[in-house]
C-alpha cells in the first residue's frame, strides 16, 4: 500500500475515531501555544532556554509538554512529511529556513526502470522521488541530519539518534527542551509492506513500507505521547504509549533529535 492508499484509508479511519474531551481540550490549548510560540523565531539568538529535569518525580506525576510551531504538509509537500517535519525544528531553534531552500540542499532521485528491474536510491542518502507527488516515498534520519546541519549555527548541531526507543527519546531530550523527529506511520496504523527496488549503490533488495511517516515528538505523560503532526493538518495529536512504542519498533526507531553543541 503507498501512501496514497494510506491517506485514504486513514482518513476514513480518523473519520470513525472519537477523541475523549481531554484530548480535544489539550489540542486546541496546545495548538494555540504552537502558533504563539512560533511569533519572532526567525532568528538562532532565539533559542529556547535549557529546562530544568524534574527532581524524584514519578512518571504518573510528570507530564511534559514543548511547544512546537507547525506546518501542515497538506498542499505543500503530500509525501514530505520529513522535509515538514524537519522545518519545524528549525523554526523552533529559531532558525529561518523555508521548504524551497530545504528541498535545494536535500538530495532527490527518483525510481527507474532498468529492463525488468525497477531500480532507486538509499533512503538513507537520498529523499526517494518526489515529495510534491502523491506517489513519492520519503528519506531516512543520515540525509535528513546531513541536510538540516546545513541550516544550523555552530552553537547547534543535528544527530541521527536511530536505535533509541521511544521511552528513552522522550525521557532523555523532552526534559532539555528539544524536541525529537521520529519514524512511525500515518494515524499509527500498522505499516504495510510497499514498493521494493533494487539499491543502485549495493545491488540489495530494499522494500518501503507503506504508510512510513515522520513526526514530531514534543510531550508525555503517564499514559502516552504528543507529536505533532505534518499530515492532513492534524496538529498536535496524542497516542497511548503502546501503541507508538510498537509503531516506532516497526519503523526501525528511525530518530534525530537537533541539540546545543555547549
């Protein structure tokens, strides 16, 4: 299934979901401290201040929250959910940087057919078709690190933290103040198995997996995490820690996660 399909198939399946009173509450706040908080961060003087961890507190006492400024990927990039992803930490950083100049320095390649073998690049070195068409697939965390340490100042750097689970990510870098770019899927639905091609660099087999999404991770609490969201406009969304500890499992626990260098 590619992301096209997804797209519809979530959609009818966001239609049937009903979200608890909490979580459209704390959308709609948080959504609203999102838009705030991007005002004036169009600069690296701008970043946000070292937090303080919290002291022998239990996780059903802690609940942290980041305010991330978002970008909905609808109309602008359908399948660049990373590229969105990745802008709105660097606005966040307070680092100016739009999709046209992103996609500039971010290498693109798309599949081909060579006789009867289709033929594609390495998502780790290389955005794989194009991410203004539906029927694009995406890039991994080496690119993407690659690609933002292009924008960033040297007193900020980019790290490719693959192999990290979730609990870990959110517990390690949430209480720093610094939000995490991690691999799931849309709507956390179960991935699927996608297009497979042959890698030009090394002559493996290599198959997508259908419904791959990257999203920001900005909050937790005892029971779940907040992401936001590039696709369709969602925003800031929650799920239940089960359910994306297994989604970002059987995406590889693909993550990066932009820190202060001192």
């Amino acid at each position: 299934m590619d992301k096209k399909e997804c797209k519809n198939a979530a959609r009818n399946q966001k239609a049937r979901r009903a979200e608890s009173f909490k979580k459209r509450m704390l959308h709609v706040i948080a959504g609203i401290l999102c838009s705030l908080s991007a005002i004036g961060l169009t600069s690296a003087a701008s970043i946000p201040p070292e937090a303080e961890v919290p002291q022998q507190m239990s996780s059903q006492q802690t609940m942290i929250q980041l305010t991330v400024p978002y970008i909905s990927q609808e109309n602008l990039l359908p399948t660049g959910c990373e590229i969105v992803s990745a802008l709105r930490l660097l606005h966040y950083w307070g680092v100016p940087a739009s999709s046209e100049k992103f996609l500039e320095r971010l290498p693109q390649e798309p599949l081909k057919q060579v006789g009867n073998t289709l033929v594609g690049p390495n998502p780790d070195h290389t955005f794989v078709g194009d991410p203004h068409d539906e029927q694009g697939y995406g890039c991994y965390p080496p690119v993407l690190v690659q690609t933002i340490n292009t924008f960033l100042p040297s007193l900020l750097q980019a790290y490719d933290t693959t192999g990290t689970p979730l609990p870990t990510l959110a517990k390690t870098y949430l209480p720093k103040n610094e939000p995490v770019l991690v691999w799931a899927t849309i709507d956390m639905k179960p991935p699927t198995q996608g297009t497979t091609w042959t890698l030009q660099d090394s002559g493996a087999s290599f198959t997508w997996s259908g419904g791959e999404h990257c999203l920001v991770l900005c909050g937790y609490d005892a029971a779940g995490y907040w992401f936001n969201d590039p696709y369709d406009s969602n925003g800031l969304v929650y799920w239940d820690k089960e359910t994306a500890d297994l989604r970002c499992r059987q995406m590889g626990l693909r993550s990066a996660v932009i820190r202060r260098t001192s």
